[in-house]
C-alpha cells in the first residue's frame, strides 16, 4: 500500500484534532525527531545508542510491533534442546528506560516528502531522520507450492517466536523412523550458516529421541558457509543421518504440497513428516512501502547506512544491500552503531567519528562443540568492504570448540544487553 | 619426560646470530635467585610438583593451563585453548605484567619490571626445558621479539569520547557492565594493561583469532582512545 500523503494534514495540536484517529505522538517538543522502525538488532540498538549518547536531545521512538522480542538467533538451540524459548525472549522496559518512546505497533507506510510515518493504529508519527531496521520478509512464490497460508503446515521458523515454537513441536511430534526436509534459501539471506546449525541442532535432538529418522535438506546453493566444519561434524557426530542435496543434484528444483506433506526435489516427490521451507528473502515489507529499495533490498551508502534514494533514511541489518557484511544480528548491531553515531552528528552536532564494522556468526555443530567465521569492514565510496576475517579450523580439539560455545554465550548476553539495556 | 639439565652445566650467555632470546643471554645462576619469590607457589627440576602454581619443568613449549591437577583461572584455560603457549616471549610478556596477558589470572604476582631480570629467570627455567640446541626447530628455540611497547605508545594520550565510540563494538561481546558470561568484561581495566594487551593481540602474542583481527586493525590512537575511555567504566 502507498499512502497518499495528503491524509497526513501535519504535526499541530489542531491539526492532529482534525484527524479521525489521534496522531500518537506529542508535537511540539521542539526536539529533532528519529523514528525506528523495527526493535531488532539494528533498531534496538540504534534506537538505545541515539537516547543514551544524545542525553534528552533527540526524542527518539521505536515503533515495534511485539512486546517480547524473541531472538532468532539462538533459536536453533532452542531447537536441539539446550536453550529454553524465555532465554530468547527480551522485554522493550530496558529501552523504555533508557529513554526510548518504545510504541508498539505496525508502521504501514511511510511518506518521505512530508517525513512521517503512518501506523496501523491510525495516525502517523513525523521524523527528521527515520531508521528502518525491518528485518527480512519472503518473496513471493519462492518455492512452489508454498506461500504464507502454507506456514502452519511447513513452518519458515526464520522469524524468531511462535514459528520456531511450531517447528519444535513439528519436531517433537516426528513419528519414529521419520523424515525431517529443509528447503533451504538462495543467497543473500539472514544469518548464512542458520540453516545448517539448525540441521546440526534437529540431528542433535533426534540423535537422542529418534535416532532412525532422517534428515533431508534441499539447498538451490552449490556451496554454503562453514560447510568444511558442518559436514565434518554432520560425518562424526550424525553419521548417514542428513542428506544434503545441494544444487548440483537438483536441490534447487523444488516444489512442496502442504497438504499431502510432500516435497519434491528434482522431479522426485518425497513424503515427509517435518518441512521446514526457507524461501528466498527480501526486505521487511516496509522498507518497499517506503520506497527505498531496488530490486529486494535498500541500497545504503557504508559511511553511514542512510538510503541512496533519500538522505533522511537509514536502513540497518538484514533489509539494506551494503556490500560485504553478512546479513546476522551481530552486523545489524555493528551497523546500528555508526549510524547512531552519523544521525547524532547530523542532528546535533555531535562529533562523527568514522565508521567501522565487524561481524563474528558463531554455530553449534553439537554439545560444547563451537565453531565461529568473522570479519572486519570498512566503508569505501562503493560498499562495506571486507578488510581482514578468519574461520574455525576442521579438527580443533574438543577443549576448543567448547571455548567457542562458551564465547557464544557470552555474545548472545552481550549483544541482548548491547541491544535491549542491560 | 622432557631432559632435566643441572642447572650448573653452562653459565655462558650463548649468543645466537643476530638477536638474541631472553632466556639465553640471562645468567642462570642470578635467575635461580630471582625464582626464589616463586618457589613458594612454583616447583622446578626433579621430582617438582604442582603446589598452589603448576610445576615448571619443561613449560617452554607447553600450552598454557593444561597441567592436570591444577586449578588454574577461567581466562589462564581460554587462553590455552585460544592457542597460548609458552615461550620466550609469551613467558617474557607474562612475566613482566602477568595480568596484562592474561587478565584475572589466579597468579598474584605484580610481576618482573627489570627486563634483566626476566632474561635471568627465563634463563634459570630453561635449563627444565628442552635444550634449544637440541632441537632447533621445536617452540622453545622460536625466535623471540621483543615485546616491550615503545615508550612513546604507551604515552599516548586517548581521546576517551572516540572511545567510547569505539569501545560500541567492542561492547556487542564485552559488557558495559563487565559482566562475564562466557567473554570476559574489559571495563574498569588500568589503562596501560589495556594498552600492552591490546598490543598483544595486534602482534598475536595474544592467540585469539577475533581479538587479533579486532587489534589489528586498531592505531595506536585508537587504542589509546579505548584505553582512557574503558578505564574509568565502572
């Protein structure tokens, strides 16, 4: 939908008394204004940093549909058993209280010549700048035979929540002997090795509960991050259990009926108990609505994420095309950082300083067994540009890859408390 | 079990092409008077045993925190399993400033300033390790560097407001509040360990592939920045 900015008369009291539904927020504070759209890695944090760094200057608002955030990441512990779903669920108080105008609702539209922003509730919010930390949405018709309505029967469980609850229960319920199908996405998509952790993860819970069921993965990717170190575990550990078919046998030629829980790869229709279908990615809806994308992603200048098509938009994490970096939580948070740091600048005068990025995805491959691939970015006029990375090793010992795990835990309580105020 | 030499066998300084190792132009009979403050916790030679430290016979070449029995600090086993092993210089930088290159190490010992010193006790404590001329392609016959910061480093100013900008990235792992979950928490840190470590990692003295890759793209200004910014984060 694209709104018509003719409904939105302005930010006066009387103006906002002419409209049939109240505009939520007060005008008049005189204040420079940044609305975040999605309260995520790259808006929580953006969002925080702006309230917390600028000390009353700037009212910042973070408009966020869920009251609980659950985080994606982690969730395929969640899914082998080591991870309860209330250890990835994080409240919006601590933003509250660190400043943040946390509204919870959906933004709809946005219009960028008058600058506001409109909500599901009715009314709309104006913005001076506007972060859009949207997170992803799935293109229609990836994979045949699936769309939205098909999600209860063959669950995405790439949204963090009531999906990956569903998958789990999907998961439990398996009958013995069963089969469990992924259909993997096509790049770029959020979090590059999560499909495979998760493989690692539901062989880890079915290793120990139904040890004759199958895994199946359908993948239109030839190759896919860490693939050294999750084949070697999958050999190891889950010998003769996962079936990955990658494209070069037919994975990417796939279908799926929902109904008769079927999945066909390469013309072969294959029954299956569990399909937990991945489509293809493109930006949260809104950022579209918006008008910032071309093709399925925002495109952003690296210096400081704002919108090629518009100065006074930012897009953060999974939505924005910016080069290098992988689409994860912990970029989304890196890049919420530097344009905290440039919006600040923009709309206070604050110093700008310039930007750097990082980006660290750590796995589990089983219990206590870690494995982590990071990198470090800088902004060229082009894109983010990858300066230095490394990779776990095949064959670490197994004091390592448990150092690894145990270093995960403390990235996921750092960034949640990065994120969310601790 | 790696050759135990008596330690009166030789006391020439053996010079070796070019730069020499720490432990072999000390003098290992001023370095045994210099291990004295550590025989309390610390047994070497025959028969030595772990007492509160681990015993040091043949700790040239040896991972670090991997002696069973003893009940080393959480950091001092990450560190092993990171990658550090002792050597010349790992041991020279330990020594000097223990907590600088492991941080809350359960050594609590302030350390050896006199770089003379170190060279002594090295010296001393090598005789219990493979002999470098024995075996001159194994670790303990690595080729040391000196891992003394130049003074003029150390003396930079930071900026702590860049700091703090800088130190956001550093804080998606290592929290504000110095929490340990599994990473440790760098705030409150004294500016010059922060700065000696940090070094560590840029010169992978330090093993850990993030921190290396982390420092290593860092000026000295900016660790100077991250220095003054984090020590005064309570």
């Amino acid at each position: 939908m694209k709104l018509n900015r003719r409904i939105f008369l302005g930010t006066g009291a009387a103006a906002a008394a002419s409209l049939s539904a109240p505009t939520v927020f007060a005008a008049g504070s005189g204040k420079p204004r940044v609305v975040v759209v999605g309260g995520g890695a790259g808006g929580a944090t953006a969002a925080r940093y702006i309230a917390k760094d600028s000390k009353g200057e700037i009212d910042v608002m973070l408009i966020e549909p869920s009251r609980e955030y659950y985080t994606c990441f982690f969730s395929n512990l969640y899914l082998g058993g080591l991870k309860e779903m209330d250890d990835l669920g994080h409240s919006y108080g601590g933003l509250a209280a660190g400043g943040v105008n946390v509204v919870h609702d959906w933004a709809i539209g946005v219009d960028r010549d008058a600058k506001t922003v409109a909500l599901a509730s009715g009314g709309s919010v104006p913005y001076d700048k506007l972060i859009l930390s949207p997170g992803i949405d799935f293109v229609d018709g990836a994979v045949e035979g699936w769309d939205l309505s098909a999600q209860n029967a063959m669950p995405h469980a790439y949204k963090g929540g009531s999906q990956t609850e569903l998958l789990k229960a999907q998961l439990m319920a398996m009958p013995e002997g069963g089969t469990f199908a992924m259909v993997a996405p096509p790049n770029p998509y959020r979090c590059p090795p999560g499909p495979y952790e998760r493989v690692s993860m539901v062989a880890h819970y079915l290793k120990a509960n139904n040890p004759t069921a199958k895994i199946i993965v359908a993948d239109p990717k030839s190759k896919f991050s860490k693939q050294a170190l999750f084949q070697e575990g999958w050999a190891d550990i889950y010998g003769g259990m996962i079936d990955w078919i990658g494209q070069d046998f037919g994975g990417g030629n796939v279908s799926v009926d929902p109904v008769a829980m079927t999945l066909t790869i390469d013309g072969e229709a294959n029954s299956v108990d569990v399909c937990n279908v991945i489509p293809a990615m493109k930006a949260g809806h809104i950022a579209e609505l918006a008008g910032v994308t071309e093709g399925n992603w925002a495109p952003v200048n690296a210096a400081d994420m704002s919108s090629k098509v518009d100065a006074d938009v930012y897009v953060l994490g999974d939505s924005a095309n910016q080069g290098d970096m992988p689409k994860s939580g912990f970029s989304a948070n890196s890049q919420a950082k530097v344009c905290a740091n440039a919006v600040r600048g923009a709309l206070t005068g604050s110093r700008v300083f310039p930007a750097k990025f990082s980006n660290t995805c750590w796995s589990l491959i089983d219990t206590n067994n870690g494995v982590k691939v990071g990198a470090t970015y800088e902004a060229t006029d082009e894109k983010i540009a990858k300066v230095d990375g490394f990779i776990s090793a095949t064959g670490e010992t197994a004091e390592l890859r448990k150092t690894t795990y145990e270093e995960s835990e403390g990235w996921y309580a750092g960034i949640t408390a990065d994120m969310f105020g601790a | 079990m790696k050759a135990i030499w008596p330690i009166n066998v030789t006391l020439a300084a053996v010079m070796v092409a070019g730069a020499t190792l720490a432990s072999e132009d000390g003098d290992r009979e001023r370095g045994e008077q210099v291990f004295r403050q550590c025989a309390s916790c610390h047994e070497v030679g025959e028969g030595a045993k772990n007492r509160v430290g681990p015993h040091l016979n043949g700790v040239f070449g040896r991972t670090a925190g991997t002696i069973e029995g003893v009940k080393y600090s959480k950091n001092m086993i990450r560190m092993g399993n990171d990658g550090l092993i002792w050597t010349d210089r790992t041991l020279d930088a330990y020594l000097e400033n223990p907590r600088a290159l492991v941080s809350k190490t359960r050594m609590s010992f302030r350390g050896i300033k006199d770089a003379q010193e170190r060279r002594d006790v090295l010296a001393y404590l090598r005789v219990y390790s493979d002999d470098p001329s024995n075996i001159p392609e194994a670790e303990p016959t690595a080729r040391g560097t000196d891992h003394d910061l130049d003074p003029a480093i150390l003396a930079l100013k930071g900026d702590p407001e860049y700091g703090e900008y800088l130190a956001s990235e550093c804080q998606t792992c290592h929290q504000s509040s110095g929490a340990n979950d599994g990473i440790p928490g760098v705030s409150g840190w004294p500016e010059e360990d922060f700065v000696v470590a940090m070094h560590a990692y840029k010169r992978k003295l330090r093993p850990h592939p993030v921190m290396q890759m982390m420092a290593g793209r860092l000026s000295d200004e900016e660790i100077a920045a991250l220095a003054a910014y984090f020590k005064d984060l309570e």
